[in-house]
DNA sequence: GTGATCCGGTACTCGATAGTTCCATAAGGG
DNA sequence: CCCTTATGGAACTATCGAGTACCGGATCAC
C-alpha cells in the first residue's frame, strides 16, 4: 500500500492522536449506546476534539462507524502448541472466553449485532477484524489434533468452530450466562470426547481407555 | 386473572382485530428496520388503523415493543419420545434450526439482541417467551437419556444447552453460517458422543465392556 | 335518541441530532 | 512573512419522527 495520493502536502497536517482519539471514542460508545444510539458530540467531547475533526475525515456519521470497527482488530493471537490438544484447545478458549467477558469486543458486540445484519459492509469487518484470526487458530489446533490422533479424521472443522465459539456467543448475546472457565474447559472437553477417533486402540499416542482429566 | 379493572364500560368497545393487527405489524417491522428503526406511522398503515389506535393501546413505542416482543410466543412444543435419545434430540433440534431459518423469529433474533443489552425486561420476555420452552423440552429429553443410560449421569446440562444452541445463534448471529440439517445432526451427534457415559458395558449391548471401575 | 368511546386519517407540535459554517488561532512549507 | 490547512468550540440549518389533537363517522350502553 502506498502513501495516499490525495493527502495535502501543505498546509497545517493533521493531528495524528486525533485520528486514534476519534475512533477509540466512537468504539467505547458504540458499546455504550449502541450503533444508532451514540451522538457525535459526544464522541467529539470524548476525543477532546471538535465536530468539524470528525467530519474532516469521516464523510458520515455510518462511515465513522464502518471506520471505528475496521480499526478494531485483535492483537496478534499465539497458537499454542503445548504437544496437547486438549491444553491448546482449552488455552484459546480461556483467552476468548476472557477477551469477551472484560474487554471492549464483549461490550461492543452485541451493539454490533443488529446493525451487521443491515450492513454486509460491516458485517464483513466484523468478522475478518477479529472472528478470523482467532477461527484460524483454532482449526490449526484442530488440524494438529486430527494428526496426532486425538480427533477422528473426518471432522467436520466448521461444525467444530461453531461449537467451540457459539456457546460463547449465546451466552454474551442471548442468555446471560456466565463466561467462566468452566464454559472453556466444557467446550474443550467436549469437543475431544465428541470428534475423538471412533477406535480408541489407534495409532501413535498409544492413549489407552483409561482418561486422567 | 380477572377483567382488567380499568376497561371502559361504556363507548364503542375497542376492536379486538386491531390488538392483533398491531402487534403483529410491530414485530414485522421490527424485524425489517429493528427496534429503533421502524416509525410507528409505519405500523399504522401496515396494521391498516390509525396511530391514534395504537396509542390508545400502548404508553409509547417502548411500550408497543415491549408488548409485541411479550406476544410472541412459541406455539406449544411437544416433546418427542421415540424411545431413542438421539432421534429425539435430532427432531427437536431439526425443528428449533428450521424455526430460526424461516421464519419470524429468526428475522427478529438479531434485531432484538442489541435492544435486549440496554432493556433487561426486554431479554428476559425474549428468554422467557420463547427460548424457555425449547430449552426446558431439551433438558427433559437429555434428562431421558441419562436415565436410558446414553449420557453420563453428570452431564452439565446448562452446557449441554448451550451447546445444542449455541452454534445455531452463533450462525445465525454472526457467522452467517447455514442453518439446516447437517448442523442439527452434528451438534446432536456431538453431544451423544461427547456426554456418553464413561462404561459403555450397560444397557444394550451394542458396544464390548473395556474396562470395569 | 344521547352520551361515551371507539374508528381511520390528517395535520400539527416539538425535541433531538446529523451535518455545516464560521471564528480565532495553531502549525506546517516556501 | 505568506499561504494553506488544521485546531476546538459554538452557532446554525434542516430533517426526521414520537406523540398529540382534531376531524367526521361508527358502535356500543342506556
């Protein structure tokens, strides 16, 4: 990507920390007050700066929110490969578990909800800003789990993302209850219980009958 | 319940098709603009009366959706009872996604969710109205299977609710993902797999005793 | 009939807010 | 210095829609 074209070369620049400024603010008030709910006043007042900043670099008000959430990616996730399946499942799962409990994603998604279904465009950033990474960690520990031997060849991987993330999400989203380590470590449990090889007495691990948990 | 005190004795009676008209167009509409979105002139027209009736029925538009989220509810479930665990979770859970895929509900859910975050009484006739009656149809069913011997006696089944749900709103939520048979067979063939119980040796004999504790 | 409340429909009030404009001033390049 | 664009802040415009008021007419009880 190259420096954009159409940026002034004289003139006062623009403040760099405002740009941070303003999405950080719209973000933290999207989850506030939801996706239509927000003023940008507020967001103005939150950023400590005023309106014309806002509207300098955001056509709408829609686009300053397309822009918040595309600039809204996780941190670079570590696929952890402990040599267990069961650890590195459950490690990523504790971590998301986590993330959507305390921090401004489990805040902001539910805000988010309504407005990817009118809105492909963000529909889209929501999940490739920061559903994809943490997807794709996890089916590479899938992936090595199969190969190891603890999970049965044919595992249907889309069918085991959903499972994995989506009593997460239904609890953040729908019922309220708790995101605990007991929600990580039940989803692990299940997931090697559920997709392990139909003939235990298989292969390399040499894991017999007998489970220590 | 009694008559409700406060209806007027005398006077033209208010017309009971308009109750249901109203409601109806409110959920509708919901589910097209959400909750903040739709206007109530919108209703009016689709509900073929005036906002005059609507506001003689209901406080404000929270009030009106409030109400309309409260009227939708579930027909009754029946519970199946096949005899087999899995052809009972299947059908109920082939039933639930095929809910979610067609029809008003599932257009609702996602406009509902954000509402549900700032609205607590919102989210709890949403839970109660219809998650509720599927959720406790399920419990019964796995409650059978732990008695037939087809689950271990210490299912968590809050988890195992969540679950059998949890990927089916996480599609339809997030994801975007299909909702059709192969997810309803796969969360229930996961859950039999991954609940089963520890000795395979009881019950029918299908499978050979590999290990006694 | 009389009186009360309903009906659908239209017109209105009025608060809220997205987006614009203007100001005095700051910060770059030449 | 000069020119240009940016700054925060305040004032302004324009739109949208919830909620109200009123219309002529309908439908109940008495």
């Amino acid at each position: 990507m190259q420096a954009k074209p159409d940026e002034p070369r004289i003139g006062r620049p623009r403040d760099a920390r405002a740009n941070q400024a303003i999405l950080r603010a719209t973000l933290e008030l999207i989850a506030e007050r939801g996706v239509h709910g927000f003023r940008t006043q507020d967001v103005a007042a939150r950023a400590g700066v005023g309106k014309g900043a806002i509207y300098r670099r955001h056509r709408s008000k829609d686009d300053l929110v397309m822009a918040s959430v595309a600039a809204l990616v996780d941190e670079e996730i570590v696929i952890p490969d402990t040599g267990s399946t069961r650890a590195d499942l459950a490690a990523l799962m504790r971590e998301a578990v986590e993330l959507y409990r305390s921090s401004l994603p489990g805040r902001l998604m539910p805000n988010l909800v309504s407005a990817m279904t009118e809105r492909p465009d963000l529909a889209q950033a929501v999940r490739e800003g920061f559903l994809i990474r943490r997807r794709s960690a996890l089916t590479e520990v899938l992936r090595r789990g199969v190969e190891r031997g603890d999970l049965r060849r044919d595992v249907d991987l889309e069918l085991a993302l959903d499972v994995l993330g989506g009593p997460l999400f239904y609890r953040l989203l729908i019922t309220g209850g708790p995101l605990d380590e007991q929600l990580a470590e039940g989803v692990t449990e299940l997931i090697l219980r559920g997709f392990a090889p139909n003939k235990p007495s298989r292969a390399k691990g040499a894991r017999k009958a007998k489970e220590h948990s």
